[in-house]
C-alpha cells in the first residue's frame, strides 16, 4: 500500500510541475513587425486607423488607447483594459510622438495563442499518460499484492509451522500465482518430513523391543545361575568355594539390576536411572572399588575411615567403569589414592599407560568421546559420561587428570551429614 501511494504522489508532483510550466505567458509577437507598427502608429498620429489596417495579418487583435484610455484604432475585440490584455496574452508598447507619451499600442499575435492552445493540448495528453501509468502502477501493485505478497506469507508461515514440528498445517495449493510449483513442492516436504518421522518412531519402537527381547534372554540364564549358586553355597563345606559362591551370587544380583536400569533408561533415558544416597561406611566403598578389579591390578590401598553419602550399585558401576577404562587402554597396574578434602572423600584412580593429551581431558567425559589416542580398540565413549553423570547425580563429582604417565580418575564422594 505505502508503494502505491507513493506511485501516485509522485504522479501528482509530475501533473502540478508540468502545469506550471506550460501555463506561464506565451511568447511575444514578432518583435520588428511590432517596431514597424509602433512607428507607422506615431508617424499617422492621433488618427491610427490606417496603420492599423495595414499591420501584419498574424497580429489578430491590435488596440491603440489615447491617453485618457480611448480606443483610437482597433482590430478585433478591443483590448481596452489590462485584464483584457493580460487574458489575450498582449504585448504593450508605449505611442510616443513629439517626445511625449500619447498613448499605448497592445498586439495579440494569434500565433502565440495557437501555441497557448497547443500547449494545453500537451498538458491534457500529459496528464492523462500519467493517470493511465499511475491506474497502472496501482493494478500491478493489486496483483503483486494478491499473487505474490500474500502467496508467499502463506509459504512463511507454513514453513514456521513445519519447523515447530506440525506437519498437519494447511497448505493451500494455487497454481494461478507464481508461488504454485513452490507450494507443491513445500507440500511434497511436509510429506517426506512425516514419512520420516514416522520412520524414526518406528526405530525407536524397534530398538525398545530388541532391549525387551536382549532383557528377557539375560534374565533367564542369569537367574538359572544365581539358584544354581546359591544351592551349591548351601552343599558346599570348603569355605573359600562358598565364599566364590555367594560372589557369584551377588554378582547375579547386581545384574538383575541393571538390567532391570537398562528397560527403564529405555523408555525415559539416563536422567530419570533412580540413584538413592545412603550412608555408607568408607571401608564399604573400599570393598566396592575392589569388586571391579576381577584381575588383582589394584595395589594394595587403605581409605580414611568416614561416612559418605553414595548408592551402593551407582557407586559400583562408577568404579566398574573406571576400572574397566584403564583395563582397556593402560593395561597396567592400578594404585589408588584417597584424602579426606572439606566435605568429600577424594579418590585417585591412576594407571600408567599412554594416557590422554592434556587437551582432551575434559572432553573425553563428553558423551560418545574417546581420546585421540583409542586407535582401534573397541568402545563408545560412554563409560566415563555415565560415570561422571552419576556422580552429578549423588551430589560428588568425577574428573580426568594428566598423571604423566598415564590416566588419574579422581572420584569425589561428599561425606555424610
């Protein structure tokens, strides 16, 4: 809108500027044969008739006024006041005869009000050439309005609806503007974008039944294993063999519970794993860091007697995965260090492999990240995400260091209150 009132603003300006300027006073009359008359006109003075009637025919109106204003002589309507004049587009000219003012002689030449006429003919033809460009201007505007501006709104605000994730946003389909080809094609996305999410939940749904299914098939023999151990516990009269035993048997039940973690990170993800603190003795955690080592490469450690507030299989699978990294990518013996620092209980976990360049320390706690250095070996880079997750999550924390040589975990435990 504000385009096309400008349009005929501008039009406007361009009718008033070319008014004024075919509108200002035409051209004088020939000016030589205006002399001849003025002299002719005093040499005949006061009687002007005859010179008169000998004038040039292009002088269409002539009138000599004596000095109190009379008409002396006169071809056509006579021009006997200045409005008169002024209307016939007249040029004066002073009757001077013995020095003296007698009168004045006006001339209308008719050439210059056939120019006057032409003129105004230009201005009429003018003016309507910009009415006509200004209807037209206006009718373009209409149309660019109607088949462009509002066709392409529409588009936007599909394409915001779309982005938002509603792939049921109406979308009409107009192949009289020049947007059709693009509606379709917008409409032809909308479709693949639904097919794809369609395709996405149907994964999601196959991946929930393939853990169900994984589920099921360990439960089965993991339960078969814990009553076969706890009946050989029971026969059993060598005490180190029951000892093995029950090992085997808390081991299955540390199973049960993570699988029974992994159905419900399955459908609600890591944040909602239940982790419930609990006071526990430092000795305990102790025995729990040394339950992750199967293979004996921890050396011998003691921790600061304390109370910490941890849950017992969180703070298991904390070390499990630890251990298991350095298991992994150092493959050499295992010391661990422990300090009582404010309100937590400080544990250093350090091998002597190759470690992680200093610049990758942080990162490598990221989830999917593994050091620069992994070369081949297997892994997804989720064992120290999850392990620092669920220290978050109890209220500790878990970073890397640079023991140069090799890896330092330190795990801080708060104490409990």
């Amino acid at each position: 809108m504000r385009a096309a009132l400008t349009v005929v603003a501008a039009a406007a300006a361009a009718f008033l500027g070319l008014w004024a300027s075919v509108d200002r006073p035409v051209a004088r009359p020939d000016t030589v044969a205006a002399c001849d008359l003025r002299l002719a006109v005093e040499r005949s003075w006061p009687d002007a008739s005859a010179a008169v009637g000998r004038a040039p025919e292009a002088f269409q109106r002539i009138t000599v006024l004596s000095g109190d204003g009379a008409v002396a002589a006169s071809r056509g309507r006579p021009m006997d006041t200045d409005r008169e004049a002024f209307r016939a587009g007249a040029s004066s000219f002073d009757v001077v005869v013995g020095g003296q003012r007698v009168g004045v002689l006006r001339i209308a030449d008719g050439r210059a009000g056939e120019l006057a006429r032409a003129r105004r003919r230009v201005l009429l033809l003018a003016g309507g050439a910009i009415a006509a460009i200004s209807l037209a201007c206006l009718a373009l505007h209409a149309f660019h309005r109607r088949r462009i501006a509002r066709p392409f709104a529409a588009l936007r605000a599909f394409a915001a609806d779309v982005a938002a994730g509603n792939l049921d946003a109406p979308l009409t389909m107009d192949r009289g503007n020049l947007f059709g080809p693009f509606t379709e094609a917008f409409d032809i996305m909308r479709d693949e974008l639904a097919r794809a999410r369609r395709r996405e939940e149907e994964a999601k749904q196959s991946k929930k039944d393939l853990v169900a299914e994984l589920g099921h098939d360990i439960r089965t023999p993991v339960a078969s294993i814990a009553a076969t151990a706890e009946l050989l516990a029971l026969t059993e009269t060598d005490a180190a063999r029951r000892s093995k035993l029950e090992t085997v048997g808390g081991l299955t039940g540390q199973i049960e519970a993570l699988v029974a973690d992994l159905f419900q990170a399955n459908e609600e993800e890591l944040a909602v794993l239940r982790v419930e603190p609990e006071v526990v003795a430092s000795g305990e955690v102790a025995a729990l860091l040394r339950a992750a080592d199967p293979d004996g490469a921890i050396r011998p450690f003691h921790l600061p007697g304390c109370l910490v507030s941890v849950d017992r299989l969180r703070m298991r699978q904390v070390f499990d995965n630890v251990v298991a990294n350095s298991r992994k990518y150092a493959a050499t013996p295992v010391t661990v260090a422990s300090r009582l620092e404010g309100d937590f209980l400080v544990v250093d976990v350090r091998d002597t492999g190759p470690g992680v360049p200093s610049g990758e320390l942080e990162a490598i706690l990221g989830k999917g990240v593994r050091g620069s250095n992994a070369e081949d070996r297997p892994g997804q880079g989720l064992g120290l995400f999850t392990a620092s997750y669920l220290m978050e999550r109890m209220g500790g924390s878990l970073h890397c260091r640079d023991a140069a040589p090799g890896l330092g975990v330190v795990v801080e435990m708060p104490l409990a209150r």
